[in-house]
C-alpha cells in the first residue's frame, strides 16, 4: 500500500457545548490537519494523487474554517466542535474530492490529535 501525507492548518475559535471544564469558554486553536491518501496501485505517472490536488482541494475546505467561530458554521450548530468532530468533517468534505482519502488528522496543539478514517 502507497500512502502520502499532506499537512495544512487553520486558526478558528470554538467552544465545547455540554463539557465541564475550560473547553466550555470561548478559546481558540492554531490547528494542524493532515490528510493520508493511500493506494494499491501507482498511476501511469507513478503516483497515488498529484501532491498539489489534495493540497488545493484541503486548503479550500479549511479556508471556510480559518478565522472563524467553529460553533455558527452550520454543521457545527448540529454536531460539537471537537477535534474529532472537525476531523470528520474536514473528511467528508475532502472524500467528495480525492477518492483515495484514507485518514484526516486534526492537531489541537503539539501533543493532541483526533484521526477519522474509514
């Protein structure tokens, strides 16, 4: 299996609805996302996906994040704002564009990460 990583990064606001504790107060985070795209096989080019698709397709999704109150975009109006929420998001979002989407991992800070993968 071939996989290749791809790393970008957003900065939002948020706060976690139902949860005691400081995640419940309005705070904010400088996210890290990392997408894996694996295959079996290797294209004509000997590739999985241009580097630069996935690059293109993942910063125009966490464009719509960066600089934004997480809790009024609408699927998180539905679905609290937590790493493993936007992981699943930023999944869902990026599958429709880059079939061989394998995992999204989504980097609170240095040393927490939410990983969605189907």
């Amino acid at each position: 299996m071939y996989s290749i990583r791809v790393e970008s990064s957003f900065s939002s606001a948020h706060n976690l609805r139902g949860y005691k504790g400081k995640c419940e107060a309005l705070h904010g985070h400088n996210w890290k996302v990392e997408a894996v795209v694996s295959r079996e096989t290797l294209d004509a080019a000997g590739m999985i996906v241009d580097f630069k698709v996935v690059k293109k397709e993942l910063n125009r999704i966490l464009e719509k994040l960066d600089h934004a109150y997480l809790n009024k975009i609408p699927y998180f109006k539905k679905h609290n704002p937590t790493s493993e929420q936007i992981a699943f998001y930023v999944y869902g979002q990026l599958k429709k564009k880059v079939r061989q989407l394998a995992s999204v991992t989504v980097w609170e800070n240095s040393t927490s990460s939410a990983t969605y993968a189907r």
